[in-house]
C-alpha cells in the first residue's frame, strides 16, 4: 500500500509537504525501491540454488519447507554430520524446549523457546 501511495504523494505538490519533507521522503523511496530489488534477486537466487540442490529438493518434500526455508536450513545445518541427534539440531537452530527446574531436578516441559537472530550470507 505504501509503495503505490508514496508517489502520488510526492507528486502531489498541492499537499501540505514540505519541499525539504518532500526530497527526503523521495530520497527514501528509492532506497525502498533499491532494496526491494536486492531482495527480489536474492529471493530468486535463493529458490535456484535450492532447486538445483539434490538436498535442497528433499529437504522440500517436507510439510512447510518451501525453496527458501530447504536452502536456509541447508547453509545452517549442513549435511548434519556435525549433529549426533535431531535434538542437537534443534538445540543449533534455538529451538529447544524450555528447562524447569524444581529442587535438584529439572524437567523439559511446556513450550519451546526460539532463538532470534541467525544469520545467513549467500
């Protein structure tokens, strides 16, 4: 909605903008417009790399695994020869359930907490 309305905006001077205003909200479409390039050619990149992938392709056999979660879950995960268990995996990607602890013992009950924040470079 904000990138069909913004130029009608900034081409209506009759509105109560500001010439300054007006530059840099300008000056900020394009840069809105300069990523969404960016990210539109990495997206693509993304879902052709995962497709030429013999284990991108398996990895998309999987209920709710499309191009871009097979080939980001690739790059962390690897071939997962560095994991012993799917629980490590998990526990790698921050997906873990959450630790009770009442006296000495400690349990694995309830939710699973998630770890914001991997980062991903193609």
């Amino acid at each position: 909605m904000l990138r069909q309305r913004l130029p009608r905006l900034l081409e209506n001077t009759g509105n109560s903008l500001s010439n300054p205003f007006r530059c840099l909200l300008a000056q900020s479409y394009r840069q809105l417009q300069k990523l969404d390039r960016h990210i539109n050619h990495d997206t693509r990149e993304m879902v052709r790399q995962s497709q030429q992938s013999d284990v991108g392709r398996r990895l998309q056999t999987i209920p709710g695994y499309g191009s871009i979660v097979a080939g980001v879950f690739h790059r962390v995960v690897g071939n997962g020869e560095a994991y012993r268990r799917g629980r490590d995996v998990s526990a790698s990607l921050g997906r873990v359930p959450r630790r009770h602890s009442s006296g000495g013992k400690r349990s694995c009950r309830g939710s699973v907490s998630r770890r914001i924040g991997i980062c991903v470079t193609f």
